[in-house]
C-alpha cells in the first residue's frame, strides 16, 4: 500500500510591533479665530477627548471626565482606575472637525466611549459621552466632566458670570453655567467660556474630590469645575451623557462684557434646542440629560460594545520586587535568596501588566528584547565570583542618554530609529558594572518640560494618582521606579527635571556638581547645564548608583574641567552616617516656604515641608533663619555662537552618521509636536574659549554661593520640593506643582539631594531639597540618609495603582490516549426508487446516507461497478447511476455523514417485467495513509 504525507499549512509567525502613531495633536479653528486642540489619539497620545488649549482661554485641561463605577469586583484590575481620568479611546480626527472613539474603554464592565464634535461656526464643542453595561449585573456609574478654568490670582481667577437660573451662583437646577475672568475693571482678561450640562446631579472638585463636596465659590479650588451625573445600568443597557463648551476670547476696555454676553447666549440656545448634527437616532436615545424629542419606541439602540476579557495579569517570577531597593535585591541575590533572571522576569511582567495598553503608565518607549539574556550573564558572572554595587539590578536609562543595543529617540518622533553604535559614558559604566539595561525611559520630547511628560511615544501618568502629571522630564524613569517596573533609573536635568518627578514619585536623587559625572552621549538642552544622574528609592541605592556612574570622562569637558575623579569620594557609601546632621547648621530662606505663588492659596504643601524642621532639628542640627537672600550671579559671557547648537555639535562629534547636522534641522522637523517645532536659522557653535568662559562664569556663581553660606555659617540651605499639589496632566499651561522656590541648583551647578519626607494633606508626596557647596555632594547624602534615618522609613512612599502580581507558575503535565487506526464505513438503510411506471420517459432518484469514519490522512470513498438493476433474468435497459455528496478527505473525520444518490432512467420504450428490480453493491472506504 503506498503511503502518502500531506503537509498541513503552517501559520504565518510575525512580530507584533507598537507602530509610531501618525500625525500630532489636532486643532480646530472655530469662526472667532479661536484654535481648540483636543487631546486625541495622535502624540503626544493623551486621549482624553479633553481641550489642552484654546486660544485666550484660562483653561489647564478641560472637558474630561472622570468616572467611577460602583461595586468592581477585585478580580477586575480596570478598577484601580476607577474615578480617575479616563483615557485611552483611541480617538480619530476626521480631518475636519470631529473626533470618534476607535477602542471603548472598559471600566468595572462598563464601556466607556467619546464622541467630539466641534462646531466652527458656532465657537463651541460638543461631547457625547456613552456608557454600555457589558455585564450581567446592574451597575451604577458616577461622571464627571471638567477640569481647570483658572488660577487664584488676580486675572487668572475664573468666577461665575451667568447660569441657567439666573444669577451667579451654580447650583443642581441650572443646566448652564458661563465664567469669565475679569480684571479690577471688570474686564475678561481671558477668553470667557461657558458650559452647557443638561440636568445634573451637583458639582464637585474635578481635580481633587469630584464625586465627595461641592465646588467651593471662592479661591483657588472654585477654577476646578465638574458636573456631575449619575446613571443606572440594567444589564445590557447604553446611556449617554451630552455636554457642550462655549469659547469667547479676550475681552478689551472698549468691548467689556461683550464676549461674556455672546457666550451666555450661546449656551443658553444650546441648552433650549441642543444641536445635534451628525449624531444618529439610536444615539441620541439613549441621552438622558436632555429632553430630545425622539421616537425611540421603534429606534433600534446602539448595539453593546465587546470589551476583552478584564483579568488580573500574572508574573512567572516568584520573587517580589514590589518597592525594593537595590540594597535590597542586592543582598537577596547574593545570599542565594533570588537571582538576576527572576528580578528582570518579574520587572518585565509587570511592565507588561502595568505600562502599557489604555491604562498603561507609560513609561517606557522601549524595553531591551535581551533583557533576560543580560540578567542570565549577571547571574553567571556572580557564580564566578564578580562582586559589584549594581550586578544583576535593572535600571531604566532615560531616552536621551545613548545605547548602543537600543535607539534614542530624545522624546521625538524626529529620532524615530536613531540607533547609536556606542553607549553612553555613565551607559557605558553601568553595563560594565553588571546592571541589567531593562529600557528606555519616556519623557518631555526634547527633556525642555519640567511640568510634563510628553513624548512623540505617549504621555508619561503620575504613579500616586494616575490622573495627574508624572512632572517632567525625567517622568518615565521616575514612575518605572515608584511603580516597581525598575530597580533604579537614570535622568537628566537641565532646570527642575530631576527633582520634580522624583519629588512626584517620593524617590531620591542627587543633583550632582558640574562635572561631577559625564554628560558624553546624553543627548543637550543647554550645554553645560544639563546634569545626567540617578533616580531611586533611598540614599543609599543613590550611593551604590554613585560608586559606578561618576568620574572623570575624557569625551566630556565639564568632568575634566571639575577634576571629577579627584572630586568624587573612592566610595560613595561612606557618606552614609546616621549622625551627619549632629552639630551642623542648616539654613533657610522664608520666602522659599510660603504658600504657592503662581496658584494664589496654600494648599498645605508647604507647611507639610516645614513640619519635617522638626525630624531635622531631632537629627541633630540647628534651624537658621537666613535674612538675607542669596547673590545674584555674574552676567553671562559674551560667546560668539549658541549654547544650544553647541550641545548638539558636541553630541553629533561623537557619532559617524548622526541623523542630523544641526540643531535647527531638528526643531524644525514636521515630526517634532507642533507645539515645540519651530524654524531657526543656522547658529554657529560655540569656541573652545567660549566653552572655558561659560565654566568660568558658573565657576564664580558657585564661589559667591559659598561666601554667602560661609557668611551665614550653614552647612546646607533647604529648600521644598514642591509648594503645591500635582495637578492633572491634560493642560497645555503649567499647571502641575509650583515650583517656583528659586533654588540654587541647575542656574549654579551645585550638589543638591532630593530626598522625599511624607505626603501633604491631600495624598501628594513632599520632599526636601539639601543644597551644598561645589563638590560637597557627599555631604549633601550624608544629610539626606541622616533624615531618611530619622523619619524611620516613612518618608518614601509606595503607590498603590501598581500592585502585587499574582505569582503564576507554568509546570507541563502530560495527559492522553490512544487512538487506534480506525477506518469505519456505515450506511443508514437501503434505498429505493418505488414504483417504476412503464411507458413513460423518467428518471428515478433514491438516496442513502453513509456515515465515515477516518483516523488516517486522507480517505476515499468509491462504490463497485453499479451496472444494472436486475429482475430475476431480467435487466433494465439503461444503466444504475450512482454519486456521493463528499468522496475524498485530506485529514481524520468522524461520523460525518455522505449523502449518496442512486439514479435509474426509464425510457418510455422500455419492457418492464412485473417484480422487483434491485442489485446489491460493494461501497469502499480506503487510505493511502493508515
């Protein structure tokens, strides 16, 4: 018997890769000129369906919703979203004037999607929010829509000019409020707007208490506005929410009230008769906000929308790294406890649970495919004996400083592919010391936000309260770190971009000294300002970090300018005394601890900060109030090309290919977001004496601040971290933590130690900052481990939006049977034609069905020659025909059923014999594959 293989068709295998979205936030342009961005799916990727911007107006971020659904069973992980911003709808411009959601966001069962149209002529925008109940259970949801519309000081604060009710007050019966923001003469510094709800159930603070108490009238708190509304859902039901926004502009002297009128009418006719362009019937009966005449008795409602399926992601690794430090993982890998290959698995793990998707914090803009192979090697060389600070600990490296394993993209579409062939200088000792390069780091598209961080790639999410800013730039190694997707991480700063997102995040870092450690291969903002420098959980992971990443670096000026290898302590480690603060004398300015003053009001941030005076005075020193503020430093040198471009020639030196030239080829790149590209004309770069003077010039700057501390006789001056809460991170205008407390760090170049000291009164984490002499960045630890000792580990804080996975361990198990060859034929019953009926011309039709039954490859069926229907010595004339339904099969079947056909043709001429005309036949099931 010949045997034949049929080969079976193999799937395609193909890499799933995350395509770089197209495009950059859009805007619309309504008739009075004003420009609405709208934070859609394109970069910087917000998708909130939110307003980042509109021309004049005071809005921080607008036209958001929050939302909270009630009873999320605890298997369902969407729920640590719950009540926070929503985002992730994948929201398409359409070109014109509308935006569509693209990919429901589940939340506790619920899908949520946006529907946004702005209406050109009539200055407004138009949000239809709709909410299905995937589940079997009835659910109850809570929604809020707003955001920022103003700051507590004198032209920035919004207040009520007009409602619904008439007066000036918001209460739950007006379905239309209006607000401007005027000045002493009464004029609307900013462009007035106004919001049309619908019913509504109350208001609510959108940015800290949206769904508790209602909007204070006065202050600070009065510019964050949400309405609320809450809905019930039967299983299977869809309910929608309408909301409009109307914008004026600016008001002047000669046209006082005029936009605030138009905007009050606007509202108060889209309240009356809501427009409803473009949006279907089924849609619109499911609104319950508004009163739409509709026929919905025989409209069909929108069909559900299907979520995936909501399940609690796991880790294969059973060690937990949830808030380690790298002591910490160092010690347990070096007792045998875990190793290198566990900690990255489960680091992995839960940047697959927790930074990506609609939810994703978005950290990371790339993870090392060879993660686990570098953990592998760690793993080997520790079994061999080699001994080192960092071996076997993932760090994440923020996107600017160079990998030659990976691209850099600086936070920019422009660098898109950009792979340097070299790592590096503080990459380069890193991966020499054995840490494990776990990715690259998200942050402000050319690290120039302190206040965000927006990429090309995505927008980095705060890990305490995921609705709010991560800070910048450094934002996606600070948030890898907080949330447990990292061991420690690299940063950079240039003004506040160390320092705030660490703050933000309750993480160490140390602003070092100029030239402390090397800034070769990290792509510039402002050369020979920019610092590069860790970020991590205590001091002393911020001492082992030290140990490999400072030094002198021939390919970096400022590091041999400073001297750095004979600057930097032989261990950093040794800084780390618990009686560093006894007997010193630590200094402070007043004004740098009052209440914030870009925002208008304390928020208790600052007086939080000053609380820990106390844990500093029980460490050992003495508060000094200083009374007298310190210098100014020396006026610039006068160069004869551009710092900017300088940094960039200095970067591109160090490669072959750079994608570049110059500097103003990036900026002007149509990759670039739109709100950062600008058209520059060539600089010259600067000169080797330019270079020496601008060293020169801080150098002087770090002396005058060491005579003012020598005068004074501290040994440190604090300063906050931040004086304010942390706001949402949907505006386009600073509003994210006040910073503005002059500290002497990145305009002088001195050693500054961040070190988080607890939470303010609403949940946001507070920090310190020791700021020393030039080179005293050892000092500087010492004081901040003295504190750390003394707050007794409460001063780092863990979020809780990222928790423990559930361990998940794959095991094979072996279970199965035999399946012998089976080759089965079986027919239902005999067929019969009945009566045949002589002198007439027909054919006669009969059917059987057989039943098949093949373990093999392939299986045919045939039947014996039919020839023809005999009656005893009688035939007919014409011959048995006979067809099968299915006679062949490439692969195993069972109990399939064949339907045969027998056909007779009788002719009219035909002598037919009174009795029965049948014929026996052989049917045949057979394989060349047994």
């Amino acid at each position: 018997m010949k045997r034949s293989i049929s080969a079976l068709p193999l799937a395609a295998a193909a890499a799933l890769v995350a395509a770089s979205p197209a495009g950059a936030v859009n805007t619309v342009t309504t008739a009075n000129g004003a420009n609405w961005q709208i934070h859609d799916a394109a970069p910087p990727i917000l998708d909130t369906g939110s307003i980042r911007a509109i021309s004049d107006n005071a809005f921080y971020g607008f036209g958001g919703i929050r939302v909270k659904v009630a009873d999320v069973p605890a298997t369902d992980p969407t729920g640590r979203l719950n009540g926070e911003l929503m985002r992730g709808f994948g929201l398409a411009f359409d070109g014109e004037d509308s935006f569509a959601t693209t990919t429901p966001v589940g939340l506790g069962g619920v899908a949520i999607s946006r529907t946004i149209k702005v209406s050109k002529p009539g200055n407004w925008t138009r949000w239809l929010d709709t909410f299905a109940n995937t589940t079997g259970r009835t659910i109850t949801v809570d929604v809020s829509f707003g955001g920022t519309a103003g700051l507590n000081t004198t032209n920035n604060q919004s207040k009520v000019a007009s409602t619904s009710s008439g007066d000036a007050a918001i209460d739950n019966a007006d379905t239309w409020v209006s607000i401007n923001s005027p000045n002493a003469a009464g004029v609307s510094s900013r462009g007035p707007s106004a919001v049309v709800t619908g019913t509504q159930q109350g208001t609510g603070n959108f940015q800290r208490d949206p769904f508790g108490a209602a909007l204070p009238a006065a202050g600070l708190e009065s510019n964050f506005y949400g309405y609320r509304n809450t809905i019930t859902l039967a299983p299977g039901q869809t309910k929608s929410l309408l909301r409009y926004v109307v914008a004026g502009r600016t008001e002047t002297t000669a046209t006082i009230g005029a936009q605030t009128s138009a905007v009050g009418a606007a509202a108060a006719t889209l309240s009356g008769t809501p427009d409803l362009t473009g949006l279907s019937a089924s849609a619109l009966c499911t609104v319950t906000n508004f009163t739409l005449a509709q026929d919905c008795a025989t409209t069909p409602l929108p069909a559900v929308p299907a979520l995936p399926d909501a399940k609690l992601k796991t880790t294969a690794s059973g060690y937990d790294v949830v808030d380690k430090s790298i002591t910490q993982l160092a010690n347990d890998m070096a007792s045998g406890l875990t190793t290198s290959v566990e900690i990255t698995r489960a680091y992995l793990d839960r940047i697959a649970a927790y930074d990506q998707g609609q939810f994703g914090f978005h950290a990371f803009i790339t993870v090392a495919k060879d993660a686990l192979a570098q953990a592998q090697a760690a793993d080997v060389a520790r079994a061999q004996g080699v001994k080192s600070d960092l071996l076997g600990v993932p760090v994440i490296i923020k996107d600017l400083y160079d990998t030659k394993d990976m691209p850099t993209t600086d936070g920019s579409l422009a660098f898109e592919g950009w792979q340097p062939k070299r790592d590096a200088g503080q990459v380069k000792r890193l991966r020499d010391a054995g840490a494990i390069i776990l990715g690259k780091g998200n942050l402000s598209e050319f690290a120039n936000s302190g206040s965000y961080s927006e990429s090309g790639y995505g927008m980095v999410w705060n890990a305490f309260k995921p609705s709010k800013t991560s800070l910048g730039s450094s934002g996606g190694s600070a948030v890898a770190v907080a949330t447990s997707l990292a061991g420690f991480g690299m940063g950079s700063q240039t003004g506040v971009s160390l320092y705030a997102p660490s703050t933000g995040a309750s993480l160490v870092t140390l602003r070092g000294t100029d030239g402390i450690a090397s800034g070769a291969g990290v792509m510039p903002l402002t050369w020979l300002q920019d610092f590069a420098g860790p970020i991590a959980r205590t001091t002393s992971d911020i001492a082992r970090i030290l140990n490999v990443t400072t030094g002198t670096d021939p390919d970096d000026i400022a590091t041999v300018h400073a001297d750095a290898d004979a600057k930097r302590p032989a261990d950093w480690k040794v800084a780390l005394d618990k009686d560093a603060l006894k007997g010193k004398r630590i200094g402070y300015i007043p004004s740098s601890f009052t209440s914030a003053g870009s925002y208008g009001q304390a928020d208790g941030t600052v007086e939080a900060v000053m609380a820990k005076f106390a844990d500093i005075t029980a460490a050992g020193a003495t508060m000094v109030e200083l009374t007298t503020n310190p210098p100014s430093g020396p006026s610039g040198p006068t160069l004869s090309g551009n710092r900017a471009e300088e940094g960039w020639q200095q970067y591109f030196d160090l490669h072959e290919n750079p994608p570049y030239k110059t500097a103003s080829e990036i900026l002007s790149s149509p990759k670039v977001l739109p709100y950062n590209r600008q058209t520059v004309a060539a600089r010259a770069r600067l000169t080797a004496a330019d270079n020496q003077a601008i060293m020169l010039n801080r150098d002087e700057y770090k002396a005058r601040i060491k005579t003012w501390m020598d005068t004074n006789n501290v040994d440190a001056v604090v300063y906050p971290g931040f004086r304010s809460d942390v706001y949402d991170n949907d505006g386009a205008q600073t509003l994210s933590s006040d910073r503005n407390s002059g500290v002497l760090t990145s305009n002088v170049g001195l050693p500054t130690l961040v070190l988080p000291i607890g939470a303010n009164p609403h949940g946001d984490p507070i920090s310190i900052q020791f700021v020393g002499r030039a080179f005293e960045d050892a000092k500087m630890l010492g004081f901040g481990y003295a504190l750390e000792q003394q707050l007794g580990g409460k001063g780092h804080l863990a979020p809780d939006t990222a928790p423990r996975l559930t361990v998940a361990k794959d095991t094979p198990g072996t279970i199965g049977g035999t399946v012998p060859a089976t080759l089965a034929l079986g027919l239902s019953g005999p067929a019969t034609f009945g009566a045949f009926t002589p002198g007439v011309d027909r054919e006669y039709t009969a059917t059987t069905k057989a039943s098949v039954i093949s373990t093999a490859g392939d299986a045919t069926l045939s039947v014996s020659e039919p020839g023809f229907l005999t009656n005893g010595a009688f035939s007919l004339p014409e011959p048995l025909q006979v067809a099968f339904s299915k006679a062949t099969w490439s692969g195993p079947t069972s109990n399939e059923n064949v339907d045969v056909t027998f056909k007779q043709l009788i002719k009219r001429t035909d002598a037919l014999r009174t009795g029965s005309y049948s014929k026996t036949l052989t049917f045949t099931l057979s394989t060349t594959n047994p």
